[in-house]
C-alpha cells in the first residue's frame, strides 16, 4: 500500500479550513487551468488572419500554436519538479505573471518573430499553471473531495478549449487578432490575485533538507521530447528522413536520461517510482487515452465537412459538441470518483470510451450528423470520468515533495498521446481513404477513412481496459494482502 502523507494533508483531511477560503482557492485554480487551455485554442482561430497580418505562409504561421505546445511539452515535468523544491505557490504566482506579461508581449509584437518568441514564454507559462494547479489540489482540498477537485479541473479545461474558438472569432471580427491575446491580461491579473490571497503559504524547509534542482536531467529530457514532437509534427506525421533521424534522437536520449537519472544525487524524475504498478498504468491509460481523443480532433473536421458536406460554421458549431458535454460532466464525475473510488471509476470511463469509439466507427456512417453527435454524447462523458478518476488515483497517495512532478508526469503523458494521436491516427485516416490528397478525398472514401480511424481507437480503448483491469486487479490483491498482514 501507498504511504500516508503527514504534514500539511493531515489538515487537509480534517478539512480545517473555511468552507468560503476553500471555495475562493479552487476558484484560482481553475482560472489559472481555463487561461492554459484557452492560450491554444484561441490562437488556432486566428491562423488565417495571422499569415495576412505578417505576411507568411500558413507552414511558417502554424508555429504560433506550435511554439506554444511545445514550450509546455518541453517545461511540464521540471516545473512540477522545481515547484516542489521551491514552493507550488510561489512559483505559480511566478507562472502566472509570465502567462500574462506574455500575453501582453504577444498582443504588441511588431513582427513575426518576436510573435513567436512570446508565445514559447506565454506556453511557459501556461506549463506552470497546468503542473501546479493540479499539484496544489492535494494542499488544499479534503481529501474526500480531491476527485471533485480535479473534475472541475477537467471541466475548465474543456470550457477553455469550447470557449476559444467562438471568443477568437469575435475578438478577432470586432477588435482585431491582438485582442485574442491582451484578453488575457486582465482574467491574468484575477487569477494572481485569486491564487495570492487564497492558496495556501509555502511550507519553509531549512536549507539542508532541500533537495537540489537536476540541471542535466532537466537538459536531457528537454532534447529528448522536443525530438520527438518534432518527428511526430515536421511533414505532417509523414516519416520522411529527418524525422526518423529525430525519431533515433529521441530513443537515444531517452537512454541517456535514463542512465543520468541512476546517477543524480536529486534526480528530476526518480526511476523507483515506476516500480509503483498503479502510477504506471495511469501514465500510460493518459497517453492511450490522449491518443484517442486527438483522432476525434483530426478526423471529426474532415468527415464533417468532405463526407457530410457542413459549411465552417456547422462544423466548428459540432465540433464545440464534445467540450462543451466535458465542460458539463466534469464536476459530476469527480463527485461520482469521490463516491465510488478512483480505481474502479477509471475501468467505467474507459468501457463508456470504448462504446464511444465503436459507435464512431458505426453510427455516423448510418445516421448522419445525429449519428456522430451521438457518438460524441458517449464517448466524451467517458473521457471525463476516466481523466477524473485517473488523476485522483495517481494524485491521492502522491507524497508532498513529489507532487509536483508527478503532476508534470501526467500533463506529459496527455501532451504525448496528444503529439502521437495527431500524427498516428492522422496517417490511419489518410491511408485508409486510399487517397494521394486528403483535401480532395471523395466522401464515401472519408466514411471508410473515418470508421477504420475509429476502429482502431476502439481496439486501443480495449487495451487501455485491459491494463487498467490489471492494474486494479493488482492493488486490490495487494490491499488484501496488506490486510491480512495486520492481523497475523
């Protein structure tokens, strides 16, 4: 079994703190989590008006966006990890004020790459407060209520993500494509003043017991994920020569950061905690799961626009579908995690995903647009109770020094499977429409290419089932074995 926290839980547990000081904390929270998902779905909207405004082509513009998932992917783990060392609080107030001043530098950047620049800094930013708002969940929410917690996490991320394109598209057609970043400025301005008057003050160590900050993990781990976004993101997930060569970059820098890590005094990521079969299974139900969800992202535009023959606005109206049923479901499924258990809710959310997937494969093919919503309608309160579920069974027993990072290993996993599932279930889409040029596919060819993409999501939703089964399987033997130990 898991060691139980001492310190600062202990008083979370007992739930001392007042109800209305509670309140005002997740309040915070979920501010900082809505500016972080909003920061890349605005900007997608804004794609076309940028290369107008700058004058570039649509591959050099796409590195607005890229620029920013990057800088999180890069920075998610060792911001988890120096916000354990030198306070969650302080460095997300830290966070924060980067997010907005970037913010500020983005809406008056006078050229190109000083647009760019800011952006890498505003997706900083946004790491920070991704890696320490569900970091900070365990100091200041009971821990009965830690899955509620974290459903309303997911469930301002899936509003950021709703919001961002429609707010995008209004800033953009009334006040120009600078809006879509100063916007930020003053819901930056609320968020630091929220998280300073509400989270609670950093637990001061004395020096000798700080751990120190691992500078050549740190450095390793940076050139290993940016290898391999890049290979999954250079030509469009098409393996050409460079992208193996980044492919083969990333595998042997990832056996370098292995090796380093055996050896740090105070490593970034400490190996043994692999040992531990529940936190394993959860980083890798996150990044199948990702996987997943991307295809829905990559494929669902195509099929609803070449096959079902929507103009733009239906098919970004449809597509708000899904986050918008996140953004509804996601405190009900926490509440149900916190009710039922974290472990056996993470196998119903993925069943719920699996029917999801199948019916995607199926129902569109025969019923239109009703058939994909529908689909949708399932699929998607299975992804928020198995993210509920997931995050509170590897956040709950994490020890306090370490939740930083664990944290960051969980925004990792889900920004990979992200990378992956572009990349992956995209080149699954276009093979299985057996056309040179998806843009000129014929519509029955993207129904084929939309229920192979989907089949495949399907049997990989089972896989994931089968190791989450494991996985509870496992602790619950454990448990039991733990049990019995007590009375002998």
């Amino acid at each position: 079994m898991k060691p139980i926290i001492a310190g600062r839980d202990d008083a979370a547990a007992e739930c001392t703190e007042p109800a209305s000081s509670l309140g005002w904390a997740l309040a915070s929270l979920s501010l900082s989590m809505l500016l972080a998902s909003l920061g890349t779905s605005i900007a997608n909207v804004a794609l076309p008006t940028l290369a107008q405004a700058f004058d570039t082509s649509f591959r050099h513009v796409q590195w607005i966006v890229l620029a920013y998932l990057l800088a999180i992917t890069l920075s998610i783990v060792s911001v988890g990890r120096l916000g354990d060392i030198v306070g969650r609080r302080r460095l997300l107030l830290a966070g924060i004020v980067l997010f907005t001043a970037a913010s500020l530098l983005c809406g008056l950047a006078p050229g190109f790459p000083l647009l760019i620049a800011a952006r890498a800094a505003q997706g900083l930013g946004a790491a920070i407060m991704m890696g320490l708002t569900m970091a900070s969940v365990g100091e200041t929410v009971p821990k009965a209520r830690i899955g509620t917690a974290m459903g309303l996490l997911g469930a301002m991320s899936a509003v950021g993500t709703a919001l961002g394109p429609s707010l995008g598209g209004v800033l953009i057609a009334t006040l120009g494509w600078r809006a879509i970043f100063l916007v930020n400025i003053p819901l930056g301005v609320l968020a630091l003043l929220l998280a300073y008057r509400s989270l609670p003050v950093d637990h001061e160590e004395p020096k000798a017991d700080r751990a120190g900050f691992d500078i050549m993990g740190t450095l390793l781990l940076a050139l290993t994920l940016a290898a391999y976004a890049l290979a999954m993101t250079i030509g469009r997930g098409s393996l050409g020569p460079l992208n193996m060569i980044l492919l083969v970059a990333a595998v042997f820098g990832a056996g370098l950061f292995i090796f380093a890590e055996a050896r740090a005094v105070s490593p970034l990521i400490r190996l043994s905690t692999f040992r531990d079969p529940g936190l394993s299974a959860g980083l890798i139900l996150n990044a199948l799961v990702s996987t997943v969800m991307m295809a829905t992202l990559v494929v669902g535009p195509f099929y609803l626009s070449r096959a079902l023959g929507l103009g733009e606005a239906l098919v970004g109206l449809t597509m708000s579908i899904g986050p918008i049923i996140s953004a509804l479901s996601g405190v009900l499924a926490g509440r149900i995690v916190d009710r039922l258990g974290a472990a056996f809710m993470v196998i119903v959310g993925l069943i719920g995903m699996a029917a999801g997937s199948f019916a995607l494969s199926v129902l569109p093919a025969l019923f239109g647009i009703a058939g994909y919503i529908a689909a949708i309608a399932i699929l998607t309160p299975g992804y928020q109770l198995f993210q509920a579920a997931n995050n509170t069974a590897v956040m709950m027993d994490v020890r306090p020094g370490q939740r930083g990072v664990m944290s960051g290993m969980l925004n990792l996993s889900r920004n990979l499977g992200l990378i992956t599932g572009a990349s992956a279930m995209g080149a699954v889409f276009a093979s299985a429409t057996l056309a040179t040029d998806i843009t000129m596919a014929s519509p029955d060819a993207v129904t084929a290419g939309m229920r192979t993409t989907f089949v495949v999501a399907a049997i990989l939703i089972v896989v994931a089932l089968a190791v989450a089964v494991g996985s509870y399987r496992c602790q619950r033997s454990s448990a039991a074995s733990a049990s019995s130990g007590l009375w002998k």
